[in-house]
C-alpha cells in the first residue's frame, strides 16, 4: 500500500450513459425497492474515491513487471470479507501472512513479489442458487455484507441498498489502517540503506528510495522484512449499483478509473463477453483480471482477452484460472497457446481454491490442502513447460489459526472443521496452510 494516495476530492461519476447500463448483468441482488438503491448510488457518487489513478497506473506498472518475469503477483484474502468493526480486527492477521508468504516467495525466487488483497471491498458474493438451507429452513441465500446479512433468519436475507454505504466506509476505515501501517513500515527504513534496496530494485522502477517504497510489496532478507510489505487492494467487481458511481474521469489522462479498488476482476459466473461486467471493466483504465473456470471455451477466451486487452499491454489482464486439480492437465495447456496465440501478454495466476471446494459429511464446505497443492503444483509445471512464467497465486486466506481448509497445517479429519470455522462464505486456509503453501510453489517455481 502506497504512502500517498490520499483521498481525491469528491468528484461526481462522470458517465452520462455508462456502455455497460441495459446490457445483462448477472448475480445482481433482488433489491426490493429500486429507487432506494438508485438515492445510495447517487450518494456513493457524491463521496471521495477510495483509490487513486495515480496508484492505480503504478499497480499497473507493477503487473507489467509481473507480466514480464520480473515480479511475483501474490493476490489473497477472505472469501466474504467482514465489515465494520470485525473488518478492522481482522485486517493485520492478513497483512502479516501476505507478508510473510511474499517474503517468502521473494526469497526464494530473488525477485519482487507485489502483494494484492482481496481487501476492502470484497463484500459482494455470487452464488449458485437463490436459497441456502440454514437449520432444515429454506432462507434466500446469503450475498455478501454489501446486499444482506448470513443470520438464519429471513428478515436479515433481504437485500438491503444502505449496506453499499456501510461497505464504503469500511472499506475506507481499512484504506486508513493500511496506510497508517505503510507509514510505520516507511519511518522504520534505518537498518537498510537507499543502496541495499535499489540493489534488487528491478531494472523498470525508476527514481528514489520513496519510489520503491510506494511501488509495490519490498522485501528482503531481515526478519522484518514482511512488515514494509505493501498491500494494494482488490475485490469482484459484481455489483453494478456499487461500482458504476466509482467510475470517475482523471483529469490528468482524460481516463475513466474504477475508484473503488487498484484492481478489479470479474467472476467465472459474470464473465460473459456481452454483459455489463466485461463491459465495466473494457471501460477502465485500470488493471483487471477474470476468473477463468472450465466451462469456457476458446473462442470466449479469445473474445475476453481482444476486449480487455485490445492493445496487447503487458500487465493489463491477469487471467486467474481455477480448473479444479481433476481438471487442470487436461485444459490449462490448450488455453495458454489460445493466448499466447493471439498475441497477449497476460498475467497467468492460479487460483487453486474455486475448483476445489466440497462438503464434508459434517455439512462444512471444505477444501483439502492435497488438491491445493496439486493443482498449484500442475499450473507450474504447465506454464514452464510452455515457456510462460506461472507468475501469480490468487488464494483464500484467514490470517488467522481457522479450521476451514483440511490436511497439512490443518484439520486432518472433517470432524476437526468445526474446531474454528468462522468463513462467512468459503473455506480459508489458515496461516501455517498459507506459509506452507507459499513455500512449495516458491520451490517448484524456483527449479523451473
Ligand atoms: C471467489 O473468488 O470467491 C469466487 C466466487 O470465485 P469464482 O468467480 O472463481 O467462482
Ligand atoms: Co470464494
């Protein structure tokens, strides 16, 4: 997380007829009273961005480097992430594990490993079916802090638009402690020179010691090193009545930025190359990324990527794929030669989550670290073998010593989920899973 972005004026949203209002958006909510969601987004609009554009271009910047093999993109956090207060408690557990698995990962690979969260703002869920059971009763199914609330009653699972608001400001209150915690790190440099860190500075970053401390997550082999690691933020783009009034013209470029966040992406379910998230996201200026599930076909994928990326910019799309270990061998090759083909230089990261998840026999949804490891594993060994760096890992992570995710560093039976199972949505891996995790991609990484 950068030093400067402060908070940019109010500026209103600057598009009269947006290009993605009126095509179809998938997964949004059934907000029962319309014209009360249209005052909240009005009201969002009238705010001050949570994210600035000039931080924004130096996420970019940063991706262009992964893109090219010079960085490492380590992008993790909650599923559903708490507002309010309970946000606020959670939030150093996750930058202190981003930061030792960047450290190391950086470490062992000797490069940069720029640190994304799935943090302040990821409040908004889509899901598979309309209805969850809670308790043998059927209850409209929980959607994310932003639209309702996961209390098994059916009152709490009506979409409410004043939760947009209440997302905002949590969301502004964690911008607030990551930079409070970039500025600790920052006035705590003496024991590195200017010089040890330029040393390792890759060749792209220019100019002074301040540069590098607002690029992107720093580390280096101290024992604090992890504590200087900065964290950029990232969420789904999903709700349409959230994101829209955060879209907001730079004076400088004359661009059009999603504000609300550095780097948005859109999920496997709302990924469709005629809907209005694609559309968003062809729109802005920022970074963006897609989940890539195995239902896609190649001839969406090249459709996906000529829309977002029609320039070919490197680092401009991060292509996150999540096949599912069973899966993985039989597709991910076919689709890097699509890509590759059409003359694209994304940003390959693998989320070895999604593909994953089932429910135990105790009624948990769970992940086992077995198939984490060997989708991962399979990813690194695709993308070596075709000549492309397996440059990002997008993860679901705690922070925290939770009982989500089973085997190594965790419950090695399903009856031992129940110990701490505190997800509001999917499964996390705790922080041994994580380090552990980081640990063996950064090894089967290193020895190509
Ligand atoms: C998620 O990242 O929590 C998610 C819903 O992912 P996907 O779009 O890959 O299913
Ligand atoms: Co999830």
């Amino acid at each position: 997380m950068p030093l400067t972005a402060p908070a940019p004026p109010a500026r209103t949203a600057t598009l009269t007829a947006p290009p993605w209002r009126g095509l179809p958006a998938a997964q949004q909510p059934p907000w029962p009273d319309p014209a009360a969601v249209a005052d909240v987004a009005g009201e969002l609009a009238r705010l001050p961005a949570l994210t600035a554009a000039a931080d924004v271009r130096q996420v970019g910047a940063a991706l262009a480097d992964v893109s090219a093999h010079q960085a490492f993109l380590l992008q993790a956090g909650d599923c559903a992430e708490p507002t309010g207060a309970m946000g606020v408690a959670a939030l150093q557990g996750k930058h202190r594990v981003l930061g030792e698995m960047g450290e190391i990962i950086s470490n062992r690979l000797e490069m940069p490993t720029m640190t994304v969260g799935r943090i302040a703002g990821q409040y908004a869920k889509p899901r598979s079916k309309p209805e969850e059971i809670v308790g043998g009763r059927a209850l409209p199914v929980f959607r994310g802090l932003n639209v309702n609330a996961p209390d098994a009653d059916a009152a709490a699972r009506i979409p409410d638009p004043r939760r947009l608001l209440a997302g905002y400001h949590s969301a502004r209150a964690l911008l607030s402690e990551l930079h409070i915690i970039a500025h600790r790190a920052a006035s705590d440099l003496t024991p590195l020179s200017a010089a040890s860190i330029t040393a390792r500075r890759p060749r792209s970053w220019d100019g002074t010691l301040r540069a590098v401390l607002d690029d992107y997550g720093r580390t280096h082999r101290t024992e604090e090193g992890w504590r200087r690691t900065g964290l950029w933020t990232s969420h789904e783009a999903l709700l349409l009545d959230y994101e829209e009034p955060f879209v907001r013209r730079d004076p400088r470029t004359g661009e059009d930025y999603l504000l609300s966040t550095h780097l948005p992406w859109v999920g496997d379910r709302t990924r469709q190359v005629d809907g209005a998230h694609i559309a968003l996201l062809a729109h802005i200026a920022n970074p963006v990324a897609v989940k890539i599930g195995p239902g896609i076909s190649r001839g969406d994928l090249i459709a996906l990527c000529q829309r977002l990326d029609p320039h070919r910019r490197p680092g401009r799309l991060t292509l996150i794929v999540r096949l599912g270990a069973a899966d993985v061998r039989r597709l991910l090759p076919e689709m890097i030669r699509t890509v590759a083909e059409a003359g694209h230089q994304v940003v390959w990261a693998c989320d070895p989550m999604h593909g994953n998840t089932f429910t135990a026999a105790t009624g948990h949804k769970t992940r086992h670290m077995d198939d984490i490891v060997a989708e991962t594993s399979a990813f690194i060994e695709i993308l070596h073998r075709a000549g492309q760096w397996p440059g990002g890992l997008h993860l679901e992570v705690a922070g925290d010593r939770v009982t989500e995710c089973l085997g190594a560093g965790g419950p090695r039976s399903e009856q031992g989920l129940a110990r701490a199972y505190r997800t509001l949505c999917d499964p996390r891996l705790n922080d041994d899973q994580a380090r552990l995790l980081a640990q063996r991609a950064a090894d089967l990484i290193a020895r190509g």
